[in-house]
C-alpha cells in the first residue's frame, strides 16, 4: 500500500515537473550598444617652412625685429585660416635667420636657408645682404620676395625667383629729386653709406636733382656703423649747401641730423625710407624738426586695409610699426597666394604663379612687372613734425595711375548718370505723351457728349412745341 503510493506520489510530481518544463520563458531583451559614430578621418598636415632673413642684432636690429614681427603676423593669420593646399591642411613655420646686415654673413644664412629646404623666403630687408644671397636661392629654386630691399640691382640680374613688393630706388630716388626742386632748393651735398641700399639710392637722387637743375655742391662718404659724422659736416658747412641728402638707415641719419644742428649747419635734411622711423625721431631729437623723408606707396591711414594693419600690429606685438612691417606682411601673403593657386607648396610649381600675382594687399594692389618689382610703385613724402611724421604728398607712377583710375571712374559714373537721365527724359516725354493724347481723348469724349445732350434737349423743346400747337389748333 505504502508503495503504491510512493508511486503515485512520484508519478505527481513527475506530473508537476513536466508541466513546468513545458512553460517557456521569454527570453528578455538584451540592449545592445549604439555603435559608436566614426571618429573624422583627420586631414594630414603640409610643413611649409619659409626663411625669413634680417638684422637682429647691431644698430638695425629695431628694423629687423619690425620684419619679423610682420612675418609672424602673416603666419598667425594663414594658420588660424586652416589654408589647404592638395587634401591637406598647411601649418606654416617661420624659420628666423639674423644676418647682421652684413653681405657675407648674409650668404652663410642664405646657404643654411637652402640646405634646411625651405619652401620660399622672406628678405633679406638690407639690399647688401639680399643680393649676394638671391643667387643661392636663384640656384636652388627657391622664391624670394623682399618686403624691403630697394637697391634696383636685385632684380636686375635675371633671377626668376627675384621678386620685392614695394618701389625701387630708381622710383624713389627720382620723386625726392623732383622733390627738392619743387622745394626750392639749388644747391645740395650728398651723403651716403656706401651700402648697397645707400649707395644705390643716393646715385638715383643725383641723377634727378641734376636734371632738374639742383647743383650738387659735396659728395661726402661714411659707413653703415659709424656715429661720428662731425668731420665730413664740417666740410659741407664750408660749401653752404642748402640741402642735404642722406643715403642710408636711422641709425646713422638720426645722429647726423642732431650734429648738423651742433655745427650750425642751417641746411635742410632729406631721406629716404631709411630714415622714415620712429628711430630716426628719437635719435635726432629736436633736430629732426622740420626735415623730410620718403616711403615707397600711400600712408596706411590712407589704405583701405592699412588702420586694421596698424591696429591688429600694436594689439599683437605692443609695438607700433617701424617701417617694413606692411610690406612684409604683404610679402608672406603674396607667396601664400601663390601657392594656393598652384595648388602645391613645391617651390618649383608655385614659382611661375608669382610672376601671374594680382594681390589686394595692405600695401598695394601688388602685381610683379617681368623683372619681378612691383608696377607703378609711387612714393610718399613726409615731414617730421612734433615727434610724428606728417603727410606731405604722394608722386611717382602708382599715385598718377591712382589719380587716373580715380578719374576714369568719375567719367564712367558721369557718363552711366547721362545714359541714365536721357532714357528718363525719353520715359518722361513718352508719359507726357500718353497724357496729352489721354486728355484730348477726354476732351473728345466730353465735346461729343455735350453736342449729343444739346440735340436731345433741341429735340425735348421741339417736341413739346408740337405737341401745344396741336393743343391749340385742336381748342
């Protein structure tokens, strides 16, 4: 009995088991991860190193760090814009170079410059060192465009890889002879540094105060270190010149103008763009008062891009501008360009693309001429007055095309209003005519209704005339 029910015990729960195995459950949802987005491919990044090459050390070591500054600026700029060039994304690098002004060690840069590869440079910003140094780089392939060199010899010699984005000496040197003509002056003593730069200049001015009727009464020399100028002044005092001309930098003029002052020299001072500085104020003192110099192209407050150049230059350096900061600036941008419509960093592919350069720069609209100097460069001349340079005037062939295109835009304005006015004349005596003819259509209509109304009042009076004789005759 006990086993009997041991077994239907059993068979109970083997009931009870299989019951339970036959209730699936629902497996419960798992949740699976959202696949993580793709990370961007990153673009691979282009090096384009540029030379840059001035003094920065010795007397000229103010002007150098005024180059660089406006290099640097230009690169900041460019890498912040994210400039792709082939797919990839270029990061421009500014290699430094200090060639001390001085031609030989100008040529020991300029060889490590090309063995280090660079893609262009930058300089140099004396013309002694820029010349020497453009056949290395003319040799290697490698661009070069200078923000400052002036002597008329760097581009001279053939080099296709030669190019300078402000006038020349042979400009420059011209305007300031015309200049101290038209201010009056008869006789003149020249003094250069027997640079490459004030040499070169120097020359040029002769060349254009002799023809337009100066006499050069001394010829004196110095040297691009020296601050002793007392000996050859001296010699210029005896020969009462009502001018002197200098060739050569701030570091020499400023000095030479507070001397002139000491020795009683009563004659005015001229330069050039050397001598356009704050520097030269500063060293010259009092002196200073009173006498002019000159720079390649219209002053930055009268450039449409020049205030911001200024503004954004003080804000990044806490500087204000020497002198070839612009012009530098505009330099690095002009082989920026080059190489982004070449679509390629390689020296040798963006080269011809310089030469086809039209450029809206802070300086000029800049374009190269087949030598590789900037077209029509004019120049600006400025008095020193109150510790600050003031604008005189500006000569030479970027001004008169300047003045030109000026004029050409008037009498195209002027002649656009004429056309104007005349198709509005014909529009006006057109809806003067519709008028006319509208109005005498008026007329015509209200002449018609009034005769139409007579007859039918004519024909009203008639008709009761009849009717009354008919009355009366009837009676």
């Amino acid at each position: 009995m006990q086993a009997k029910l041991s077994v239907v015990a059993l068979s109970v729960v083997a009931a009870f088991a299989l019951s339970a195995c036959g209730q699936k459950e629902e497996p419960k949802p798992v949740a699976v991860p959202a696949a993580a987005p793709a990370a961007p491919v990153a673009k691979p990044e282009l090096i384009v190193k540029l030379g840059h090459v001035a003094p920065m050390t010795g007397p000229q070591a103010h002007l150098g760090k005024d180059n660089e500054n406006g290099a640097l600026l230009a690169i900041e700029e460019l890498n912040a814009q994210g400039m792709e060039i082939g797919g990839a994304k270029v990061k421009f690098e500014l290699l430094a170079e200090d060639d001390q002004a001085d031609p030989k060690q100008g040529s020991i840069v300029a060889q490590k410059l090309v063995d280090a590869k660079v893609n262009g440079v930058i300089g140099h910003l004396n013309s002694g060192t820029t010349i020497p140094a453009s056949k290395l780089y003319a040799d290697a392939g490698i661009p070069q465009i200078s923000g400052s060199a002036t002597n008329p010899k760097y581009t001279q010699q053939g080099f296709a890889t030669a190019f300078r984005v402000m006038a020349n000496d042979v400009q420059q040197g011209k305007v300031l002879g015309e200049f101290a003509a038209k201010q009056g002056i008869k006789t003149v003593a020249i003094v250069d540094d027997r640079s490459a730069y004030g040499q070169g200049l120097a020359d040029e001015f002769k060349k254009a105060a002799e023809a337009s009727g100066i006499k050069v009464v001394a010829t004196e020399y110095t040297n691009d270190k020296a601050t002793d100028f007392k000996a050859i002044l001296t010699k210029i005092k005896s020969k009462k010149a009502e001018m002197v001309f200098f060739g050569g930098m701030d570091a020499q003029g400023g000095p030479m103008t507070k001397q002139m002052k000491e020795l009683g020299i009563k004659a005015k001072f001229l330069g050039g763009d050397g001598v356009c500085t704050p520097e030269f104020m500063k060293l010259g003192g009092e002196a200073a008062e009173g006498n002019y110099c000159s720079l390649p192209g219209m002053p930055l407050e009268k450039l449409a891009k020049g205030p911001e150049f200024r503004e954004k230059f003080a804000k990044k350096f806490g500087a204000e501008i020497q002198l070839y900061a612009p012009y530098v600036y505009d330099a690095v941008m002009v082989m920026a360009d080059s190489m982004k419509r070449a679509n390629s960093v390689e020296s040798a592919k963006f080269l011809p693309e310089i030469g086809k350069t039209k450029y809206d720069g802070v300086t000029a609209m800049i374009e190269f001429d087949q030598l590789g100097d900037l077209k029509g460069g004019s120049i600006s001349l400025y008095q020193y007055k109150g510790g600050k340079l003031e604008y005189v005037e500006t000569m030479g062939g970027g001004a008169m095309d300047m003045v030109k295109g000026a004029m050409a835009e008037v009498k195209e304005a002027a002649g656009a209003a004429t056309e104007a006015g005349k198709e509005l004349g014909k529009d006006a005596a057109k809806a003067g005519a519709e008028v006319k003819d509208a109005a005498k259509s008026m007329a015509g209509a209200a002449t018609d209704a009034s005769k139409e109304a007579v007859k039918a009042g004519a024909d009203t009076v008639k008709g009761a005339a009849e009717a009354t004789k008919a009355a009366v005759e009837k009676k």
